[in-house]
C-alpha cells in the first residue's frame, strides 16, 4: 500500500519520499483507522489525506473551516492533475449542483466543504447518498471550546458521522493541540479506537528570535531594507497597529498591504490576493489574517507586538517557511505588549475559570520573551515533546548575536530621576524631565527645579524613552498595572544606584536572510508570474520557490531531468515543462 502511496507522491506531487511522520499517519488510515495527526504548520498535514484519498474507492469529504483556503488547495491539487473540488457560499445554486454532481458520479476524489454546509439538513441528506470512504478534518482543534478557534459548526461533524449506514474512516488534523484540545477532538468528533500521531513539534528550517529592549520601529525599518526582496509577514496586536506600521512602511515605498477586521471584505480579499500573487511583498496584518493562507515562500515572520498565547505564537510564525528554506520568526518585546493583552483577556470572557486559564498561557508567552535559554527547546518543551537538545544553534540566545555595550551612568541618571519624581510618573513624563522639557507640565509639577532636570539632553526623548524601555525589560525598572503606567524602580536597581553594579544592554545584531537567488531564478520567477497571470492561480500554485530554486541550481535540460526536481510531478512536466525548459536552455546558451 505505502508502495502506492509513494508512487502517487511523485506522480502528483513531484517529491521522492514522504517526510517525517506522513508515512505513518497514511499508513494509518489505509489500514482503516480512525487517525489523529498533530503536526507543526508546514509539516505536511494536506498530503497525508489527499494520497488516501486518491487510494480509497470512494470520496473523501474534506471539511475544512476557511473558504480562501479551500480554493487555494482545491486550485493546487487541480493543477497537479488530482479531481478534486469544493463547495462554500461563494458559489452560486448552478455551480454547486454542478460540483455535487461531480461528487455524486465518483468524478472527484476529495469534496472540500466548510462546516457550516452541515447545518443544512439538505446538504447532510445529499451527503447519505454518496459512497464516502473518508471524512477529513482540517483544522480540528476548532472544534473545542479550549481551542482558539472555536467554531460552533464542527459540532455538526459527528452527528453527520453517525447518520451514515457505511462509517467512513475519520482523519483529524491539527497544527496545535494542548491536552484539553485533544481530549476535545476525540470525545466532540466520535474517532474510535484512534491513533493519535505526533510528529515532533520542530520546525528545523526557522531561526527564532526575540529581540527586547530595542525601539520597534527602528528594528523592523533596518531589517526591512536589509531584506527587501524577501517576503514577509508583520503582526501586529491591534488595528491601529497594523494602520501606523502599514503607513509607515508605505511612505518609505515599500510594496506593502494591510489587513484587519476593520476593512471591508473587498479590501481584505484584495490585500490577500496581493499577497498571495506576489504583487506585494509585505503584509502587515492583525492575527486575523493567516488562517487561510498556505503561500510557500513567506522567508520572515515579524510579531511586533506578543500574541496572546505560545499556541497562536508557534502557528502564526509557522507561516513562515513552509517550503523548508531557511526563514527568520521575529519577537519584538516590549514591556507594554503583556498590559494589552491582560486588556484583551478581561474583555473576551467573563468566565473567571477561562480568564485565569488565558493568564497562565499568557505568562508562558511572558516567559518565552525573558527565557535565556534555547528558544527552541522553550516552544518544543511547551509542546511537551521529550528528549529535547538544549542547544539548537538556530536561534537567538543559542546563536549569541548580541553586541554589549556599558549603559551604567545612564542608567544610574533615569534611576535617581524616577526616585526623585518620587516614582509616581509614566515614561513621558520621566523622559521629559531628563531632557529638560519645557513642557507645562514638567513645570507645574517644579521638575525643572530637580537636579536630574535636563541631564540628559545630548540624547532626543525617543531615545531616552527607548533606554527606559530597555531597563523595564531587564526587570530594574518595572511599570504598575493600571491604565496609565506608572514607572517604578525595582530591587535590581538598587545596587546600580549605590554604584556597586554595572548596567550592560544587549543589542541585537540583524541578520540577512541567506537565501542567495542567482539570475536564473529570477528569470523562473518572472515566467512563473506569466503563467499565475495566464491561470488565474497564486505563483506558488505554479511551482514553489524551492522548486524554482533547485531548477535554478541544476538547470535540467531535457523532461527526464526535469522530474528530478521536487516539486515536478507529471501534470505539472505535461503543463509547464516545455515553457520552463525553454527558459532555462536560453538562459544557458546566453551565457556560453
Ligand atoms: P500544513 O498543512 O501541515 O501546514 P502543507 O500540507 O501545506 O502543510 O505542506 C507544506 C509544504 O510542504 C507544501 O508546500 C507541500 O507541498 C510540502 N510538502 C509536503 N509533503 C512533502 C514531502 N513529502 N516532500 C516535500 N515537500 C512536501
């Protein structure tokens, strides 16, 4: 059985060997047994369905909860020769029977339907009727109230299950899934006697990093024209957010969108479809945005602010590099982030037992930021995997990328500040007084009479405000938990005062991404975004950056080398083959 599998995996899919943990789950399913697969973002999950699938006699019904993504991965399968289709609201009453149709005549092979079409007693009796080999779940953890997707649909899935005289086998996958989450999914989705296959948390091509104590703006704005040509992700916490970032990238010409709740459904798909196509490199987007997208070659994903939980924090950077290349996950920390998100926890639930549960997975967020030990082995361990290495050498406190510098007297100037304004003022204020102000304020208050008034006025206020930040976050300073924040100081900086210890601030070196495209692969890639055009599909639909790149590297000349590379199934030689060899036999005859 696995031998067909394998065979079907290159025929379709252009790739030699399954990878870690797929062959199992596969197995696994073909043997008929219900199967639980929890693995990382980008580990593969798709493949292990649609090959069953294709193996099966009857269809699979593939539920899955966002409708971008259904298109996305029916145009994908479509374009490597697989029948495969979808229904959602998108379609009108013409087009769905149409596709049921496909469905009912064994024509294709995988239905992709959103949850919410169980609702429809209809739908569900049409479903009776066909000869269903598999239900699929994508995304199940949705179905827990645990989970951060909850999605009251998926209460449908299991009814549905039970109302079929054959029971189909049931497959269930998720990217995320604490111990609540998968009790959830077996007992709320009826598997029996399941398998539960997790492949091991690691994602091995992403670099994490937390950057603390640097101004934010400043950061993202080096690192962008470090690696413009890359293409990136950049969350923020809230709207207004992602607003100031969006304009503040726009104005320094970068191609860049924007999206979030607050814009309208055609501005949003707009954004995702610019995204999607290569248009814009950028996206600046709230955690709204994601969920539906499986772009391949997304090489950064920049939090600008802490997302509220280790689970949202390990799917969102997971969108990075899902083709396998090396690809950077960037934590930008900031003391304030944790008062937003505690905001945003007393706002969503009045269920005291929910908002402590949210508290707790906010510290292990808090946690990750101040944690000097291996990133990796923090997020892997979180994900309760064993045997962890301590060291990875792919992230930012394994790789030692920061650069010292002694801050003591400066540090010293702020503290003694902060105690004479009798610690009862926010940073601005602080600041203010540091620079020597002349703001109203500053002198209502008589600040300008305190010794620390203006000692610091070699430095702008942004500046000083930075350096306040910094010590916040290595705990000398601290801010009270209210709505305006009050600096205090704090045990740590007690000895700094009496000049018995030093201050030393961290800075972080920023790193290019090492992807080096040679000018062949920018030929490939601008063929590739004709035939997106021509196709109407996102370029990644196409070929993946990492298939452009091998083609790149090895320059086959002829169809046998050709299905060498990964990624070049045999649709995909029969649709593209031809105009991909022509490019690249005249990019080597240019150059001899
Ligand atoms: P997930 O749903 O787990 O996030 P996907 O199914 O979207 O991940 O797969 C991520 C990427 O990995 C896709 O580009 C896919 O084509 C690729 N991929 C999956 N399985 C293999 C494999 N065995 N060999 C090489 N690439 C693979």
């Amino acid at each position: 059985m696995l031998d067909e599998a394998r065979k079907l995996l290159k025929k379709y899919y252009g790739y030699s060997s399954f990878r870690k943990g797929q062959e199992k789950v596969i197995e696994s399913i073909l043997k008929g047994e219900d199967t639980f697969a929890i693995m990382p973002t980008g580990a593969g999950k798709s493949i292990c369905y649609q090959i069953p699938a294709l193996l099966l006699p009857g269809i699979t019904i593939v539920i899955s909860p966002l409708i971008s993504l259904m298109k996305d991965q029916v145009d994908s399968l479509n374009s490597a020769g697989v029948k495969a289709t979808y229904i959602n609201s998108t379609l009108d009453n013409n087009e769905m029977e149409q596709r049921i149709l496909l469905a009912l005549s064994g024509y294709a092979k995988l239905l992709y339907i959103s949850p919410e079409r169980l609702e429809s007693e209809n739908f569900c009796q049409l479903l009776r009727t066909i000869n269903i080999s598999m239900i699929a779940i994508d995304e199940c953890h949705c179905v827990s109230q645990w989970g951060h997707d909850f999605r009251p649909s998926y209460r449908t899935i299991q009814p549905l299950i039970k109302s079929l005289t054959d029971r189909p086998v049931i497959s269930a996958f998720t990217a995320t899934a604490t111990k609540e989450v998968k009790d959830d999914v077996v007992k709320l989705l009826g598997l029996k006697n399941s398998k539960v296959y997790t492949t091991g948390f690691d994602r091995k091509n992403l670099f994490f990093s937390v950057v603390r104590g640097e101004n934010k703006k400043d950061y993202l704005i080096k690192y962008i024209e470090d690696n413009k040509d890359q293409v990136g992700i950049i969350y923020a916490a809230t709207r207004k957010e992602v607003d100031s970032i969006y304009e503040l990238l726009k104005g320094k010409g970068y191609a860049v969108s924007k999206y979030h709740a607050g814009l309208d459904d055609s501005e949003r798909s707009k954004a995702q479809e610019d995204f999607i196509y290569d248009n814009v490199n950028i996206i600046v987007a709230t955690n709204a945005f994601g969920m539906g997208i499986d772009k391949s070659n997304v090489r950064y994903v920049i939090h600008y602010s802490i997302p509220k939980n280790m689970e949202a924090y390990y799917q969102e950077a997971g969108r990075a590099g899902r083709d396998g290349e090396a690809s950077q996950c960037i934590l930008l920390f900031g003391a304030q982030d944790i008062m937003l998100q505690k905001f945003l926890i007393e706002q969503s639930t009045s269920l005291e037992e929910r908002r402590l549960m949210e508290y707790r997975r906010l510290q292990h967020m808090v946690d990750y930021c101040h944690t000097t030990k291996c990133l990796r082995k923090y997020i892997l361990e979180y994900f309760e995997e064993e045997n962890v290495q301590d060291y990875c050498d792919n992230c930012s406190n394994c790789k030692d990328e920061t650069e010292l510098s002694d801050i003591t007297i400066d540090a010293q100037k702020i503290f003694s500040c902060v105690a004479r304004m009798k610690q009862r003022f926010g940073t601005v204020l602080v600041s203010q007084v540091l620079k020597g102000s002349k703001d109203q304020k500053v002198s209502e208050f008589g600040f300008n009479k305190l010794s620390t008034f203006g000692i610091m006025k070699g430095y702008t206020l942004k500046e000083i405000k930075d350096l306040i930040n910094v010590l916040i976050a290595d705990d000398y300073l601290g801010l009270t938990e209210s709505q305006f924040p009050v600096v205090r100081l704090k045990e740590k900086a007690v000895g700094v005062l009496k000049g018995e210890q030093k201050v030393y601030h961290k800075t972080q070196k920023r790193k290019k991404i090492a992807v080096e495209d040679n000018s062949l692969f920018v030929v490939l890639k601008t063929l590739r975004k004709s035939i997106s055009e021509r196709e109407n599909v996102p370029p990644y639909i196409v070929f993946s950056d990492s298939t452009l790149r091998e083609m790149s590297e090895y320059c086959p000349l002829d169809e046998e080398a050709m299905l060498n590379i990964k990624g070049v199934g045999e649709t995909k030689l029969k649709k593209y083959g031809e105009e991909f060899l022509q490019s690249i036999k005249s990019y080597v005859d240019n150059k001899q």
